[in-house]
C-alpha cells in the first residue's frame, strides 16, 4: 500500500468518526444511529476497506 492510498483510508476513517461525535452516523442509508463506538470503528473500518488484524 502507498502513502496515498493509506492517506485516503485515514481520512475516511476520520470522516466517518466525526459523523459518530457529532451523533449523524446511521447504521445504513436510514438506519438508527450508532451509539456503540465499535459499531462506529467497525463501520469505518469497513467503508475504508481496512481488515481487522489477526
């Protein structure tokens, strides 16, 4: 993975985190909020395309 690449993960993932701080992450296009911080890391995990370890 390039420095680019790892780049544009980070800021998905941080993107993705300041919508569960600010309240506005949905699980899905119009599911309930995520209130679990895992569910938050998960779901930015997943849209960043970033596997769990291990």
């Amino acid at each position: 993975m390039n420095g680019s690449q790892s780049r544009s993960k980070r800021q998905k993932v941080e993107k993705v985190m300041g919508e569960y701080k600010r309240g506005e992450l949905h699980s899905g296009k119009k599911g309930p909020v995520v209130k679990s911080r895992s569910q938050a890391v998960a779901i930015a995990m997943s849209e960043a395309g970033i596997g769990k370890k291990g």
